[in-house]
C-alpha cells in the first residue's frame, strides 16, 4: 500500500467512525467509502512558487453566505493533457499551509460542483508541491450544516483534474 492508499483508507474510516465526521448517522450507516479518481503521477506538480499577480487579500464567498478572506501566497503554473494552467495559493493567519480552493472542467460531472480544496506545504527552496491527487471536498459536499469558502473565480480551471476524491453520491443538495 502506498501513501496516497493510505490516506484514503484512513479518510474513509474517519468518514465511517470518528468523531468529527462530516457524515450524519444515517449517511455512516449507509457509507461504503469516498469515490477516487485513480492516482495520477501528471497531477503531482512541483514548480516555483511566483509572486501573484495581484498581491494582497481577497475575500471569498462562503457556502452559508458568509465571507472569509485570505492572502493571496503566490501563484503556481502547469499543465493538463499540454493545456497550460495556473492557479493561486492562500494563506490564512491560522494555518502555515497553503489554502487552494479551486473548480476544474469535472466540477458538477465528476467531482463536486462547488469544487475542492487542497493543502500544499510552504516552498522549500522556492519549490511547492501541489498533489492533486490529495484534492478533497469540502465538508459542505456532506452536509449543508457546514460552511465552505467557494473557490474564487482565478481558481476556476478550464482542464480537467481527474485527480482526488469524485463527487459523494449521498451528498445534499443546496
């Protein structure tokens, strides 16, 4: 079993028992584990984090109608399938990690509609790496009780990231 087999048979017994779960009673009794799309080594981007291009905070909408704000860390360019892209990190004044909420050609085929979120690690050596094979939803993919930070529109990607979790087949609808 490898790392990312790891994480999500972890994730999913989470999801089934722990305390905390995004799932209610009747969705644990019902769940068989999240769906994935299959690893994918093309996803796993390691590139310079460049200054972005419009330094600063930037306020996000939430799944509630609520509104967090962020600081935009710097921007990250690669590409899908020869397709150029670029997507911004954030950063709170709560969390080292870097925040990327972010929608891609599957959003509301194949994945969650709203779209997903990522954690990458600071730089090392001016380098992050950005894993989308670790892309998850969000918890408000589970239950609308939840409010999620909705991905803002420079984080809305044209190619397809069939990587990470899909969409929850018992998620609610908003």
């Amino acid at each position: 079993m490898n790392d990312l087999d790891d994480f999500r048979t972890r994730k999913d017994e989470f999801y089934r028992r722990g305390d905390g779960s995004p799932l209610d009673r009747g969705q644990r009794k019902l769940f068989q584990g999240l769906a994935y799309f299959p690893e994918n080594p093309d996803l796993v981007v390691i590139a310079a984090l460049q200054d972005p291009d419009n330094p600063g905070e930037v306020t996000f909408d939430t799944s509630t109608g609520d509104r967090v704000t962020y600081r935009r860390a710097g921007t990250v360019d690669f590409t899908v399938d020869g397709e150029p892209a670029r997507i911004t990190l954030y950063q709170s004044d709560h969390d080292e990690q870097y925040f990327v909420p972010f929608r891609d050609s599957t959003s509301g085929h194949e994945s969650y509609p709203a779209g997903r979120y990522l954690e990458v690690d600071p730089p090392h050596d001016g380098h992050v790496v950005v894993d989308f094979n670790y892309a998850y939803n969000p918890y408000c993919a589970y239950s609308s009780h939840w409010s999620c930070p909705l991905p803002p529109v420079e984080n809305w990607l044209a190619v397809p990231i069939r990587a990470g979790e899909m969409d929850f087949a018992g998620r609610v609808e908003h």
